[in-house]
C-alpha cells in the first residue's frame, strides 16, 4: 500500500468518525450536512482504490464490470436513503444531475482545462462515439415514460407498469453492455492501473479495506440523508436544486477528478470516455435498478416520469455532449460554454 | 425465371386465393386477417421481383425510379382502402409506424445479426450519411403541421392548406431526389441483380406478372383493411398499436428482410442504404401522396397533424438512427438497443 | 478606392437621400418602407467595405473582432429602434429570422447554387464543425427562459432575472470566441482583402466613410422602424412574419451574398463558417446585447422568452444545419431541401 493510499484511508476514517458524532450528537444540521458530504466522498474514493486493486487480480474485462457494480455504491446507498425517506423527487433530480454534472460541468472541465494546457484536443478513437450513441439510446428510451405522461396519452394511467418495463428493458441492455467489455476485452477506462501493481495490497487487507468502506458508506449515507433537508431548510434551498447539483456533486466529486486529470494529461480519448461512461452507467444501470428496488424499500416509488424541463435539460446535454465528441476535436471554448449551459440550466432549477 | 421465383408466384396464387375465399365466406375475422396479411407480403414480394425484371432493360437510375413507384404499391392500396373506410388514424400510425420499423427495428435487427456475425460493422461510404440528412430535413418538413396545431399558433385555423403546402414541397424534394438518382447514375440500393440476367424474364411476361400481382394487392388491400376492425377488436388491441405496429410490419415484412440479409452478407453500407432509403421514401413519397389523395377518395381526409407522441417518437427513431450512420461504426450492441427502443416506444402505445 | 467601391457609396448616398426624402414626406408606406430597406442594405454594405479597409491595418484577429462588431451595427440600430417603438416581437421575431435565414434560406442556397455549378461540395476542415457545435450550444442555452416559462417551472416568475443572467452567459462566451480568434490568429473568414491593398484607402477616408455610414444606418433604421407598421398593415402582414422574414432579410441581405459568392467558387468550407458564423454571433451577440440594453431603452423589454413554435423552428434549424456540416459533404439536393424547409417555416408564421 503506498503512502498516498494510507493517508487517504486514514482522513477517511476521522471524517466519517466525525460525521457520526456530529449526526448523533444533533449539531447544526449544516455543518453536519458538508462532513457528511466529504466522509462519503472519501468513502467513494476508498471503494474505488479497494475495486482497482481486487479488478489487477481479474483481468481488464471483470474490472469494468467491478466498477460498473461496486464505483457507483456510495450514491447507490444515499438513493436508497433517500427514497425510504419518501424524497423520490430529489433521488430523480440526484440522477438527472449525476449525468447533467458529468456531461456538462465534469466534460466542460476537462475540455476547458485540457484545451487551455494542451491546445486544440482530438479525440479519434471509436469509444467516445460508441458511447455517446448509446447515451442517445439510453435518454430515448428513459424519456418514453414522460413522454407518454406529460402528453396525457392512455398508457398515462398505466405508469407503474411503463417504468418497469422501460427499467427491465434498460438492465438488460446495461447487463449486455457489460457482456460486450468483457467479452471484447476492450476496456473503456484506461488501465494504468498496471505500472502500480509492485504496490499492490493483499487480497485479504482489499477485501477488508472493501467491505469496511462499503459499511462505513452505507452509515455515512443514512447520516447524509438525514442532514439533506434541515440543512437545505436553513440555507434556503428548494428540494429539487440541492439534488440536482449539491447531492449529485457530493455523489461524484471524487470520481470525476480523473477524467479532468486525464485530459489534462492530454489523453482526451480516455478522459471523454470515462466521463460519458459515467453517465451511461446511470441511465442504463442505477436509475432503472432504483426503480425496481423502490417497489421493496417500503418508501417512496421513484418513477422515470420526470418534471418537463428535467427531461428538456437531459435532452440538451446528452446531445449537445455527442455533437462535441462527433465533433472529433475540441477546443478550450467549447468546454467553456459547456460549463456556462450547467450553470444555466442549475439557474433554471434555483427558485423552488 | 428460376425455380424459387415459381415458388414464389404460385404460393402467392394459392395463398391469395384462400385470403379471397375467406373474406366472401366471411370467415374468422383473426384468421382472415392473417391469411390477408401473408397473400399482402407475397404480393409485395412478386411485385418487386417483376420491378427488378424490368428494371433490368433499363439502367441503374431508372430502376431505383421504378422501385420507388412500385415498390410501395401494395403499402399504397392498403392505406387507400384504409382512407376510404375512415381509418385516418391507422394510416398514420401505419405511415409512422413503417418509418419507425424500418429505423429503429429493421436497423437494430440489422445491426444486430451483422454484428454478431462478422464484428463490429464500419458504414464508410457517402449514401447513408446522405440518405440519414435527408431523413432529418424531411422530419423537420413532417413536423411542421402537427407543431403548428399542437401550439396553438395561427396557422392551426388554416391547417389544410398548410397540410397541402407540405405535401407539395416534400413531393417537389421527392421528385427532385429521383431525378438526383438518375441523373448521377449513383444507385442507392445494391445492383446484384446484374448476375441474375441468365434468368431474365421475358418482357410480356414481366408485365403479365405485374400487372396481375398490382391487380392482386389492390384487391387482397381491401380484404386486408375489410379484417383489420374485427380482428383487432377480437384481440383487445388499439387502432393506433394496430397501425403502428401490426399494419406497418405486415406492409414491410418482406421488403425489411433484403436489409437483414445484406447485413448478414457484412455489405453494412448497403444495408443502411436499403433501410434508411425505405424510411425516407414513405416521408417524402408515400405520405404526402396519400395526404393529396385523400382529398379525392371521398373517404377520411389524411393530416400531417399527427398524436404529439407519435411525433416524438419519429423524432427520436431520426435523431438515434443518424446519430448511428453518423458514428461511422457499429456494434451488436447498438443494434439490440435499437430493436429495445423499438419495442418500448410500441409498449407506450399499447393502451388505446 | 475602386471605381465599383465608388458606384457603391454613391448610389448608397443617393438612395439615402430619397429614403429620407419619402420619410419627411410622409409618402407611400409601402414604397417608403422599400427604399429605406433597400438603403440601410446600402448602408450596411458601406461599413462593411470600410471595416474591411479598417482590418486591413490590424491584422487578422483584429478584423474579425471588428466585423462582428461592426458588421451587425445596422441590424443593432433596427432593433434599437423597434423596442423604443414597443415592437418587442417584432425584434425577436427578426432576431430568430435572421438566424434561421442563415441557417437554412442562405446555408441553402450556398449549397444548392454551388453543388449544381461544382458537384458535390466538401467541408472537410475543423472551423464548420465547430462553429455548428457551438451554436447548438448557444441554441441550448437560450432555449432556457422559453422552456422555463412554457413549463410553467417556478423560474417563470423571475424571467427577468433569469434573462438578464443568461444574456450576460451568453456575451462572456461571446466575448471568449473573440479572444480565441484573436489569440490563435486563426481567421474563420477568408482574408481575400489582401488582395486588394493595392487600392487601400486611407486611415482618414476610412473613418469618414464608416463614421459617415453609421450615422446614416442610424437614420435609415428610425425611418425603416416608422414605416414597418403602416407597410405591413397595406399589404395584410401580420408582425411576426415581418419580423421574421422581411426584417431579417432585409437587415441581412448584403453580408449573405458573400456566403453564396464563396459557394459559387467552390470555397466550400469558408462559405460554410461565413454562413453559421453569422448565425452564431447573432446568437452569442446580439440577441443577448439587445436584451441588457432594453432595460435602458425605455421601451419594450426584449426578453428571450420566445413563442414555442419560434423556439422550435430555431432547434429544428440549428439541428439540420449541424448535421449537413458534420456529413462533411454536400449535394445541391440538400441545399434544396433546406431552402424548402426555410419556406415551410415561414408559411407556418404567415397567419397572425
């Protein structure tokens, strides 16, 4: 275990202790809500360190689909929370803004700083594409449900049975996008994992570093939860913004760092590939699964049937981010404008 | 003329002649309609072998001419029918509903069976980015009526004349893009036809053929549209899934398995080609043909106006399936995700 | 000076003349209205030529900064004009005209006219592609205020708010492009002026003549603003049809000629950046400046809350557009279809 790893380990134990003693101490909501948000962060960040090193013992393939399982816990956990607490329209929100935040803001980051560090970026290689058209795909068969809702058709009274089979069909195609990585060997994230592998952690320390962060995750998410909406109360936040832009950064902020750290390297293939991949994990994986677990939770039923303008703002990012990968080159400008349409479609959600 | 195309000829006499028996003795309406659909394809099948027989006397250009007149016929009678017997909804889910089979299923399946079989597919050459601009330009055309009335604009108290406005300026496009085809001598679709000349058939017995299958399909059209009110009614199934779904796949069924086959032969550009050709000539030809029509059949008058949904929907089947022939590669997985966004736009049409 | 730059700023001036001779007294609206449109087309291609002259002792960058703020300076008079007289619909109705006028009406003649003269068409280099890109960009963000206030989002009760945050967005991207033009050097016009220093003129004529022209276009636009209204109602034109089409093209007549000049002589790939460039910084410009300076104006409140269908018509425009340029070539059969979609468009709006 490097040293790097270690001191990680270690702030993420005092946090998450700290977050616990806020939370059961009752202490101002605010506070306890941003050392909440920083414990799962780093929780997040321990989980993804423990996948990595148990997917060098697996293979390219298997590691993909470890991540796909394990990468996206802590926000799994904090849905999960959530819906038991009846607040199904901040979960939709949190979702939206997970893929709105990285195909917009995290996107927007890489291409502005990658552009500013590295001039004009290409990005030749097939992936970026390929998942770009399948984000298409994803949104297009996600917003059938609003769709056939907002427009008042028959199949409106028939909702709960549309958004499980929208969620059935979106699993199966995310299970055989999974197949199809495997399967190929051709690996979406980069594997520089690799040249690390003299520092690598025994199999019993991963799978002890893994289980404890996913336990220590799924506290910290009930805490997070439970700070959500006193904090958002104070500080004057409508429901739907903090999930769309609070809850879905803390979900994520980690994870995006390295896509803006590969394209300031100047490998953009990979940077656009593992951003928008994150963004096609939770379109076709993490939203249609926390709909079919909502029917269990006992809480609220979290349905794909969006506010119009949710599904607008999706519209926009999932095609204004694939003209710019089709594109096939980017520049420091286009990242800028992409950041700007964040902010202005999280200024669109500000009054509540 | 070969042995299969005997086959072909007298299976479709014989099954004509059982579709006629059943609808004079006013059988089953199930049955019936079924028998009608199949006497429907064969039809539809000898038709285009006796076109390609003709089409052979006269070059590339004009044969592609030659396909769009006559390979949409039996397509043609059964939506005249339809008109005259007040279905104006089921010819526009029909209309749409073959836009949609051929871009998002007949695609998918194509996608997905060539992908399977030889990999990942590459679409390099100029027609199908052509041929999928085309399409967005005449969506855009398409939109317009049903925009206007959907919006509440001015325009919705005068929307006959706006609809004849539309019909005229994508059947000036429609014309224009024959005499494209022709002057440049660039066929769209495959000329393998040239290596059956051993067969050719002579010329009186090439018109005999198409003349007696045209004569057939008008009247198996009007069986077929006589059954589909019963037999969908014995069903439980909607006008509009009827005409989406079952309408438009009978219509297509076997001018559809050309582009599989040719997929499967690994010749993805010419299968893209035949697929998303078929999509656009019902939007430029087919659609606004029936629309002028209509004002002389004395039967239902056809709009453009179209159900809010079916117009998303037909904006979705455009912007995936460009977005596809755009990427310039594919996969079997944008393939399944293709025929999954298919079968999910049917379900929201399920209800009627 | 040439003997043809000559002809120009005399004709210019004698037309000048009349117009204001018909404005003082009060003739014909119909025949006033004409001449001043056709004298601020004068006026406007005046301070064209003299930005040119201008540029030409700045350097590249420079120029192109110069032409966008000068070059829009009689569109920005009329609009001036417009929202002192109340006629708020008039502007964006003008506004949204002339991008669409680009976009589709002169974007397809350019095609049209130069794929009959040189065959198929290329646009093979970066700045066409980016320039689509960015203004489906500037498309998503002005879309915001229009879906927040037609989804009735709680936002529709701070519109103004929200109006004046995105024109600001809007004039920081603007103001970037410009710096990324300047800094890289990297001209999106052709710089054919260099040809003609030979005839320079010099610094002090340059500045009379421009100074003299935009006092002049400031002139002509208050008598072309007087004579709109009376016009429009002798010949039964509703306002936003004005705006949209005979405004739009009249402010922009001149600058389209050079789009389709270039096309002509098979510069396709300039023809193309002059073309969207135009559009583009009406979009990032423009619009956004006249919406801030509204709020001092003390007439209308120009805001970018548009009529639905308007809104429509302008993705439809932008999405069509992106997808001919990113096919990387082009027939005159799609320049056709453009041009035939501006006229559906325009048909739409011509009930008031």
């Amino acid at each position: 275990m490097e040293k790097k790893e270690k001191i990680i380990i270690g702030v993420g134990i005092l946090i998450t202790g700290i977050a616990g003693f806020l939370h059961y101490s009752h202490a101002n909501a605010v506070l306890g809500f941003v050392v909440t948000a920083a414990a799962l962060a780093f929780l997040a960040m321990i989980v993804g360190k423990a996948t990595e090193q148990l997917g060098n013992r697996l293979g390219p393939g298997a590691t993909g689909v470890l991540q796909s399982a394990l990468g996206n816990l802590p926000e799994l956990f904090v849905c999960i929370f959530a819906l038991r607490a009846g607040l199904d329209k901040v979960v939709q929100a949190a979702l939206i803004g997970s893929i709105l935040g990285n195909s917009l803001l995290v996107f927007g980051l890489a291409l502005f700083i990658g552009g500013i560090k590295n001039g004009t970026q290409y990005f030749r290689s097939e992936p970026p594409k390929m998942i770009a058209t399948l984000m298409i795909l994803a949104f297009a068969a996600l917003a059938i449900p609003t769709l056939a809702h907002t427009l008042h058709t028959p199949a409106a009274s028939h909702i709960n049975t549309l958004n499980i089979f929208v969620a059935i069909v979106l699993l199966l195609i995310f299970v055989a996008s999974l197949y199809f990585f495997i399967k190929g060997d051709k690996s979406v994230v980069p594997e520089e994992s690799t040249e690390k592998n003299a520092n690598a952690w025994s199999l019993p320390l991963t799978l002890i570093v893994l289980a404890g962060a996913g336990v220590g995750a799924a506290f910290v998410s009930e805490w997070f939860v439970d700070a959500l909406q006193p904090a958002m109360k104070t500080l004057g936040i409508n429901e739907v913004f903090a999930g769309l832009v609070i809850v879905a950064i803390a979900g994520n902020a980690i994870e995006n760092l390295v896509g803006i750290q590969l394209a300031f390297k100047n490998k953009s293939d990979y940077a656009v590939s593992v951003i928008l991949n994150s963004s096609l994990q939770i379109a076709l994986g993490l939203f249609p699964l926390l709909v079919i677990l909502s029917f269990f939770l006992g809480g609220a039923i979290l349905s794909f049937v969006l506010s119009p303008l949710l599904l607008v703002a999706l519209a926009l990012a999932v095609i204004v981010s694939a003209f710019i990968v089709f594109d096939g080159e980017s520049i420091w400008l286009e990242g800028l404008a992409l950041i700007c349409l964040y902010c202005l479609i999280a200024a669109a959600f500000w009054w509540g």
